[in-house]
C-alpha cells in the first residue's frame, strides 16, 4: 500500500542509514511484507528503516574491520 512511498523515500536517502540496501535488493513484495501493518506513509518508511536497521550496521561493522 505504502510500497511507493518507501520507494520514493529510499532513493532520496540512497546514502544513509541503509537506505540503499532497500532500492538495491528489496521487491515491491517484500516491501509490502515489511510494511503492511503501516497507517500511513510515515509509519511505512519507520516499519522499513526498522527492518533494515540490522543489515546496514552489520554492514558497517564489517566495513570497519576491514581497513
């Protein structure tokens, strides 16, 4: 329902917080999963950042160890 909106949001935030994780490897179906319990566009992008929250600082932890 909200899938655009996250869309939208993840692409102008490409560059932080993991953003680009979700334009890069998440379906519009497996947006939707994430986010279906969302009211609005608001609470969708915060259901979505939560979701990929763990693989960006993940990521990041690596990134560091590796220099």
């Amino acid at each position: 329902m909200f899938v655009e909106a996250v869309k939208a949001h993840a692409i102008n935030n490409y560059e932080e917080d993991g953003w680009d994780i979700v334009v890069e490897c998440y379906a519009d179906d497996e947006i939707e999963m994430v986010t279906r319990k969302a009211v609005d566009a608001a609470q969708a992008i915060a259901l979505m950042q939560e979701w990929v929250k763990p693989h960006a600082d993940f990521r990041a932890e690596i990134q560091a160890e590796a220099f």
